[in-house]
C-alpha cells in the first residue's frame, strides 16, 4: 500500500521537488527527512524511550548539525527494504541512511547517487548450533548432531532471506557457483523473516554479517544457540545515498560523512573538541572553523564540522555507543592509520 | 440531445488530457531523474531463487519475465483451489446452519460470525505461526500415516512409487506442501466459506415455502428435496454473488506476500527493487489481476446464463 502511495507521489508531485534544491528545502522547512531501517540494532532502531538510536541515525544527525546547528533536527522514516529506493526517488525523504548496499546498478539506473561508505560489511550465514531442528529440541531427543562449520555444507536447506535486497541475489549466486541447491523462504518485514528462522522454519538465516550479528544479540532467545558461518560471501559496502542530480545536497550529505571520519584521525571527538578548538594545528582550525571559509563553500556554516562532532561525535565514537555493545568488531572499519578502509579526503 | 453529446466529448476529453498529463510528466521526472524505464528489464537474468515454483521449471539464471510467470502460476494454484475448497465447505456450512439439529445450525452460525469478522492478515499470521511454530523440525517430524510426514518445513504425502525420504537438511521425494502454501489455503478458504455459507443460506431460503413442501408431500426425504428441487432453484440466486466471492478470494491471495509465499505480488516486488522499476510492476501486477478477476467474471457470467436459461423455460 505504501509502495502504490509512493508511486503516486511519484506521478503526481516530482516535479514540485524537483523545483528547488534539497538543500535549499531543508532549511526551509527546519528538519531533515531521514529514511531509516525500521529495527536493526546498532544501525537504527528506537530505544525503550522511542528515541531512534544507531550509526545510520547519527549520520542524520550529523547532517542536521552541519546544516542547522542543532542534530535534534531529524525526522525518521522507518522504511523496508523495498520501500526505500522509491522513498528518496519520489522526495518522500532526503536522505536514505538505511543500510544500503552501493552497487553499480543502484547508483546508474535508480535515480540516486551512493556519498561514501559508513560501514564496510559482507554477506554471511548464521544456522543452529549443532544441526538443523528447532530450538532445544535436538538436545532433549539426544540424537547425534550434525554439526554444520562451513557454508559448503548447506547444500539442500532451506533459506530464510528479505526481499529486495543484494543479499537474495548474492545468495543464489552463491549456491550456482558451488553447484548446490536450497529452498528460499523469502518475507518482507524484518520481524517475521527472523521470527521464521528461530521457529525453525528455515536451517539458514542469511544477511550481511552486521544484521546476523545485530540479530543474534538482540532477537535470539539463547544467542548462544546460532553460529555464525566463517564464510563472507559478498562485498556489502553500507552507505547513504541521495537523489540524482542535486550536486549541493549530495556534497553536503559526503561531508558531514567525511567530517565523522576526519576528526576521529584528528583525534577530534566530542570530549575534547572545546579545549581542541584553540589548538594550533591548522588541519584542527580549518576544521573547527576557526580559520578559512570551507562551511561556506558547502553554503553551511563554518562551524558545520565543530557541530557534528561535539553533538554527534566522531565516528570512532558512534561505532563504540552503537555497535560496540553488540559484540562488533571494528574489523576493516577501523581507520586507514590503523589498518582499516576508513579514509576521507582532506578537508581543506 | 447535441448538447448532451457534447458534455460527454467534453468530459472524455477532460480526462484524457489529465492521463496524458500523468503520463508525460511521468516520463520527464523520470529521465530527468536518470530512472530507468520501459519494460526491455523483462527479459534480463532475474539471478534470485523462487522457493515454490508450481511444476514450472525455474532457476536464477532465467528471465524476469519466467519469474513473474512462476509467481502468476503460484497465483493461479492457490486461487483455484482456494475457490474450489472454499466452496465446498461454504455450502457444507450454509447447509448446515439451516439443519433442523439445533447444535449442529448454532455451530455453522458461531463458525460463520467469527471467521468473517476477523481481519484475513490476522488470520493468515495465525494459521502461520500455528504450522510453523508447533510442528517438530524434518529430523522428528510426524508420522501419522505410512509415508506421510508433518513438521515445520511442510506436509510431505506419498506419490505412487515415490515416498518421501528425509535427505540432508529436509524431505525429498513425494508432493510437498510448504507452511506457507497451506497456511495461506487454509486461511483463505476459512475465510472466504464464511461468506459463501450465508449466500448460500440465502438462496436457499429464497426457494418459496410452497416447492419445499411439495417436494416433501411427493414423498422426497430432506435430502433428496435439496438436492432435485431447493439446490437447483437457489442456485440462479447463489451463482452471482458467488463471483464476486471468487474474485475476492483470487484478489486476497496477494496478502500471501505478508507470510512469504511467492505469489505474483511477492516476485513483482522483488523485480521491482532489484531493477528499480517500480511503475512498470505495479502496471504488471494491475494488468495481471485485471485479466485473472475479468476471465472469472466471464466464466461466472456465462454460467449464469446457462443456468438461468433452463429456468427461464420453465
């Protein structure tokens, strides 16, 4: 209903969005629109209090800091995997921050254009520990367990997996290339398709190792029970995306990606930023904007960085609040310096 | 009457030119958005897997065109024997809310009362959850009859000279019917002969008072008095409104997508994100169900004048 809904938007009122710059929108109307997952923890999902919380959510905030000066100014569209790509088409949000594979064919034919990459991921596999049947029950009728270690073994089981995503198509590439075969169960809401897999409807569930390891930690009712398969089969790198052709919202929505990653290399974060903004270091006092006009040129205020970082934090910051506690490795997201992908362009 | 006719050029007018507003609007968000568009995805590598695929041969290496016809068979499955099931037992109940037996007639009426006036969705996650929460995994399934086995991955029923084996990770062999097929089927066919009960109880009761008693006074037993002379009156009545049951049946069955079993929604919704063509499905989905629901009408219709005809000559 609310893909038919989207598509009517899309029918009638494009071309009023398309008018003005989304830049331009958002300030005047006083928010940021944020498309969001609709409950993924560590990436976006409302805590006991309704307030959405994750790495997703602090890349909105970021972008209403540099915009407004104030990150509180965000409003959240939960979306699904199918919903998402016609939300930011049709204008109904202005980012999309939702977990979203950056792959050739999203960037050419659908209508958007991917900033940068906030989290690098990989498709994994997670099945029962010790063998294929429901919870518990295998230990009470004390059979031999099978014991599945590699996702080789998978051969004939049956797959539990959300539409509409990299992960459905990776997954039978997957299968063809090791000449084996399984049976999908595939289910839109995220609820139900977990829901599937630990009532023991499927032997497998498969998305990118972050949600595997984000479900096992917060949906599994004995984490313990679920292992997850050494084998990544993808490369899944997670990033926000906004609408074609609007080249001053899509700078602004890079940098304020950018701006997270620069001051953790700085060792900017959102403790020390007041005491760092009188450094000497000019990298520090472009960045801060204490010198120079860079928040200008991105038609922001040159403070635009000093407000992302002593609101939102760095992104060392939001990876240790928000996946951290999970049992997230920081892995190749760690920094450049440190061995990791995470690298932005100068600021300067 | 010239001014008359020119209202209605005019009104035609009028809304052609506000679709062909659409349209080209439509078209120019579109390319100015760099959204692919036109129907040539169709024939692109689909590269996902449909778990059921109704004897249709099918993998990841066909077209997006084969996919979406898998999902109108598994369409096509489930609506016809949702509609033949669900009018099987909706008589059985209209029927049996008429009985003279008083506790059977108040079971058919509690039957009918709750099952209409609980939403389908709900209906559907109960029937769901029930299959596949309840019933033991492949390794301790249930084995009610010889070659016969329920769990959660299914019901597995023997075929002359191919019995199902548990193999690896599930059954193979035999006819196999997935949680999601059979919970979807018993929901709607619940759901529908609920409505069907009471269309049926109504033609009965329009059947006038004096053909029932002298089919009775000819000496005909209850039975043989519905079967030659109450059925075959009330008929003329129940056939009408009776389509419009198997319309909504067919309709309802795109609420599969809600418990994953892979309809025509629940493939053109993948085909829709992966090529990102979501007008082109919707227009696929649309033209889809226009061409099922009017050739059931058609069918229903053609019926109707048949039967109606040996009334006629009466």
């Amino acid at each position: 209903m609310k893909r038919m809904i989207v598509a009517m938007a899309a029918l009638v009122g494009a071309s009023a969005v398309h008018a003005q710059s989304t830049l331009e929108a958002v300030q005047k109307k006083g928010y940021v629109q944020c498309g969001v997952n609709v409950g993924l923890a560590g990436f976006s999902q409302p805590d006991s209090q309704g307030v959405w919380k994750g790495i997703d959510v602090d890349l909105c905030k970021a972008i209403a800091a540099a915009v407004f000066g104030d990150a509180s100014k965000v409003r959240y569209t939960p979306l699904t995997a199918q919903q998402r790509f016609t939300a930011l088409q049709s204008g109904e949000v202005d980012v999309l921050s939702r977990n979203t594979t950056w792959t050739i064919t999203r960037d050419t034919s659908l209508g958007l254009n991917f900033v940068g990459v906030n989290y690098y991921d990989g498709q994994g596999f997670m099945v029962r520990k010790g063998g294929v049947s429901a919870e518990g029950k295998k230990a009470a009728k004390g059979k031999a367990a099978r014991t599945i270690t590699s996702a080789k073994q998978l051969n004939g089981a049956t797959v539990c997996v959300q539409p509409g995503t990299t992960t459905e198509l990776n997954l039978a590439d997957y299968f063809r290339a090791n000449k084996m075969t399984f049976k999908p169960v595939v289910i839109e809401k995220l609820e139900e398709v977990i829901n599937a897999y630990f009532a023991g409807r499927c032997d497998v569930y498969t998305t990118d190792v972050s949600g595997l390891v984000s479900v096992r930690s917060s949906r599994a009712p004995k984490p313990e029970d679920h292992v997850i398969l050494p084998e990544v089969i993808s490369k899944e790198p997670l990033g926000p995306a906004v609408r074609h052709g609007d080249d001053r919202w899509f700078d602004v929505v890079k940098w304020a990606l950018f701006a997270m990653i620069e001051a953790e290399e700085l060792g900017l974060s959102s403790k020390n930023i007041d005491q760092q903004a009188s450094s000497a270091n000019p990298a520090v006092q472009r960045f801060v904007g204490a010198s120079g006009d860079i928040g200008k040129m991105l038609g922001l205020d040159n403070k635009w960085a000093l407000n992302i970082v002593k609101q939102v934090g760095n992104y060392g910051e939001s990876f240790d609040t928000n996946l951290k506690p999970l049992g997230f490795d920081r892995g190749i997201n760690k920094l450049w310096t440190q061995g990791g992908l995470m690298y932005a362009p100068p600021i300067r | 009457m010239k001014k008359s006719w020119l209202a209605q050029a005019g009104l035609l007018a009028a809304v052609g030119l506000v679709l062909w507003y659409f349209a080209s609007n439509t078209a120019q968000n579109l390319e100015a958005r760099k959204i692919a568009s036109g129907f040539a995805f169709l024939a692109r590598e689909a590269g996902f897997e449909i778990g059921e695929t109704s004897s249709i041969a099918y993998s990841a290496a066909d077209t997006y065109l084969r996919a979406l016809g898998v999902g109108l068979a598994n369409t096509a499955r489930v609506a016809l024997a949702g509609i033949l099931f669900a009018t099987f037992l909706g008589t059985l109940v209209g029927l049996a809310r008429l009985s003279p037996n008083w506790l059977l007639s108040k079971l058919a009426a509690g039957y009918v009362e709750t099952v209409r006036n609980i939403p389908l969705l709900v209906q559907l996650f109960f029937w769901y959850t029930i299959i596949s929460e309840s019933l033991p995994g492949p390794e301790d399934a249930l084995n009610p009859l010889p070659g016969v086995f329920l769990s959660n991955r299914g019901i597995f029923l023997p075929l002359p000279g191919d019995v199902p084996v548990l193999s690896g990770f599930n059954f193979s062999g035999g006819m196999a019917l997935t949680p999601e097929f059979a919970a979807l089927l018993i929901g709607l066919v619940t759901y529908t002969a609920g409505f069907i009960a009471e269309i049926v109880r109504a033609g009965v009761l329009s059947v006038p008072r004096g053909q029932v008693d002298a089919a009775y006074s000819m000496g005909l037993e209850r039975r043989g008095a519905l079967r030659y002379i109450i059925l075959p009156q009330a008929l003329r009545l129940i056939v009408p409104p009776m389509t419009s049951q198997y319309l909504n049946l067919t309709k309802n069955s795109s609420l599969a997508v809600a418990i994953g079993y892979p309809d025509l929604v629940s493939v053109a919704n993948t085909t829709m994100n992966q090529t990102g063509q979501a007008i082109e499905g919707i227009a696929v989905i649309m033209a889809v169900y226009l061409t099922i629901s009017l050739s059931i009408s058609a069918f229903m219709n053609w019926y109707n004048r048949r039967i109606a005809l040996r009334g006629a000559a009466r």
